[in-house]
C-alpha cells in the first residue's frame, strides 16, 4: 500500500528578526511571541529560486532515505511562487537542475496553505494508476517574492522554506488513511497576488481558519469513526500562533497534542506540515496524526495518517 | 435572536482574551481594558457563530463595547 516513508526539509540561513521589524510597526514583543509566534523568518538570498529551495530539499531527502535519484517515477511540486512566470513548471527545472532521470512524471500544483494535503493524494494516486514504486512530493513557496515590506498584515507573518516527502509503494512508515477536501471560492478575493503583491484580509481569513477547519477535523473523525482522544496528534497548518490556538480552544484539545512549530519558520505555507511531520515520523508514540492544511481560495483539506504497525 | 448584554459578556469571558474584567462595564471600550485587534476579531467571530449573522468589515471599528455589540445586533 502506497504511503509516507520519509520527509526531509530546506529552510534558509538568512533570517529576519521579527521583533526588531514589529517595533517598526509599533508592535512590540509579546505581540510577536503570542500573537504571530514566529521570532525569526527565514528568507532565501534573492539569488535563490523556488527551483533552487526545492533541490535542496529533495537532496536532503534522498541522503536521508538513501534513494537514488534513477528510483524516483514522479515528482510534484507544490507552488504558487514558480521560477519565473510559471512557464516552464517549475518541477521540469529541478529535474534538470538536479539531473533527475528522464523518465519522470514531474509537473507543478497550485496550491497555497492546502497544498500539503492535496498533493500527497495527486502523488499517491498518480503513483497507483502510473504502477510506480516511488514518488516525491515537493513544497516550495516562497512569500519573500511577494511580500510588501511596508505591509504589516504579511510582512511579519511569511516565512520562505520547502519541503520533500519521499512516498513508496512498499516499508512505508505511516498508511495514508480517510481525507476530505474543500473550497469556496469566495474567499479568493481576501488572500491574493494583486500585480506581485500579497494582499491578506486578516480578518477574513481568521474567521474562514476558526469556522472551517473544526468542521473539518469533526467530519474526518466521523468518517473514520475516530474521536478526539484517537488521534496523538494534530497537525494544523500554521498560519499562525493565534489561529492555531483559536483551533485548539473552538476543538477544546489537549495543547500538548498539537504541536506548534514556527517560532523560526513563521507561516511557511504549504510547507509548515510537512516542517512538523518530519519529526513526527520519527516518533513511535505518535500512532494517529490528523493533518490539516487551509489558506489561500478559500480552499481546505485534511486527512488521517496511521502508523504501520510492525 | 434578541442580544442580551449578558449572553455578549460570556462570550467575550469565554474567548480568551486579554481583558481585565476588574475595568469591564457594558459601556466599556473593550481597545482600552485590554483587547487587541485579534481579541476583537475573536470577540465578533463568537458574537456571528451564536447570532447566526454575518458583520461586514467595515462595521468592525464601530463594535468596541458589549452596549455597541447588542445595539447592533438589535437593530
């Protein structure tokens, strides 16, 4: 059965520190460590691509797993920051780049905040009706392309990292159970790339997160005939501090099982569950993690993965 | 639904903010006892889940105490 195996992350050296910047604003730091959560933003040199961001982290995946770039059948990129203008997608330039075999199905999806979720489905099933063994799913979005520095409402909140899941077909380490997915494209016009500019409706997307994503977590437990107390973990897209612990209060959760993680990442996108994942993988205890992943349409997805029993 | 100042009051009590209620009056500007701009976009998210309406963006500012809140609500 087709699954997770490994998840390997880049995040740039270069950081921004978040308190000195919300003086500027007039903000000061207890609105940085309790509200935002993120004390540093990572932002990739401007010489740096989405292309280059996504190498670096499929090489720090395949060192990880020791698979060999010859074994990988497809490759998805999730982005809505391409190299360039889109065109050529930008998974085409990191086969080159990173000389990847010809034989690969690479192709980009446009997704935002979802995109994690979303695209371990395309893969997987791209995988099972293409009969391939391995495939990588890449997340690579960097905001720093169009965040405006004068813009309080994004400036502080936008981190630049990607991230590289290897999913095999055989030894997978966590079975891809139920999910369910979202959108309402009402809310396109509160999250938008206005001429290179990111324009956020805060309040908007506030109560979008706050109403949506605990429908969506209680109708994914129903499904699986699950309750709260089945799941060791939750793992929120983190969009931010407050929003994720508006989700523990709105879903009365235990803190302690859902992890935040991005005091030195900030909102990374469609890479921030994957940036928590990564370790979570690792870790026996964590049997049933619930991932959630919301933003950018409106559009919203979660899904149920289960660690292989041995 | 008719607003009752103390339906209003449990949800602001409920919401988690950073209102000192030692200074809370129904007249009370919630900005000035405590409240961010994410304390009020919680206190009005709550305020539309249990009144079943929806407050456009530009009333926002106008909606900075419990006797403002029901006013609005009341019509």
């Amino acid at each position: 059965m087709i699954g997770i195996k490994e998840i390997a992350s880049y995040i740039p050296e270069r950081v921004r520190d978040n308190i000195q910047l919300a003086a500027k604003f007039g903000k000061g730091s207890d609105f940085i460590r309790e509200r935002i959560g993120a004390i540093y933003l990572p932002i990739k040199e401007p010489e740096m691509n989405t292309s280059d961001m996504a190498c670096r982290a499929i090489e720090n995946l395949l060192n990880k797993s020791g698979v060999g770039k010859d074994e990988i059948g497809c490759l998805v990129l999730c982005t809505q920051n391409p190299d360039g203008r889109g065109l050529p997608h930008t998974a085409a330039i990191v086969q080159e780049k990173l000389e990847l075999p010809r034989a690969l199905a690479a192709f980009d999806i446009s997704l935002g905040c979802s995109g994690y979720v979303y695209g371990i489905n395309i893969v997987k099933g791209f995988m099972d009706s293409a009969d391939l063994k391995i495939g990588v799913l890449v997340t690579s979005d960097p905001y720093s392309k169009i965040i405006d520095s004068k813009d309080p409402t994004t400036v502080m909140l936008f981190g630049d990292a990607a991230s590289a899941t290897l999913l095999v077909r055989e030894d997978s380490i966590l079975e891809i159970k139920k999910s369910l997915y979202g959108t309402d494209g009402r809310g396109s016009i509160h999250l938008i790339n206005d001429g290179g500019r990111l324009h956020m409706n805060g309040r908007q997307v506030f109560n979008f997160a706050a109403t949506t994503v605990p429908h969506l977590v209680e109708n994914l437990l129903d499904e699986e005939k699950m309750e709260i107390s089945d799941i060791d973990q939750f793992l929120f897209h983190q969009g931010s501090r407050y929003i994720v612990e508006t989700l523990i209060r709105r879903l009365k959760l235990d803190t302690k099982k859902v992890p935040l993680k991005m005091e030195k990442t900030g909102n990374t996108v469609s890479s921030s569950i994957p940036l928590i994942l990564e370790n979570s993988i690792q870790e026996p205890r964590v049997r049933n993690i619930l991932i959630a992943g919301f933003g950018v349409g409106w559009s919203w997805g979660g899904m149920i993965l289960t660690r292989k029993q041995k | 639904m008719k607003a009752d100042p103390e339906v209003i009051i449990r949800i602001i009590q409920e919401a988690n903010t950073k209102i000192d209620f030692d200074s809370f009056n129904e007249e009370a500007d919630l900005r000035d006892i405590g409240a961010d701009s994410l304390d009020m976009m919680t206190i009005i998210l709550e305020v539309q889940t249990k009144y079943d309406l929806e407050i456009p963006d530009e009333q926002i500012e106008n909606l900075t105490s419990v006797s403002k809140i029901c006013r609005y609500i009341n019509g």
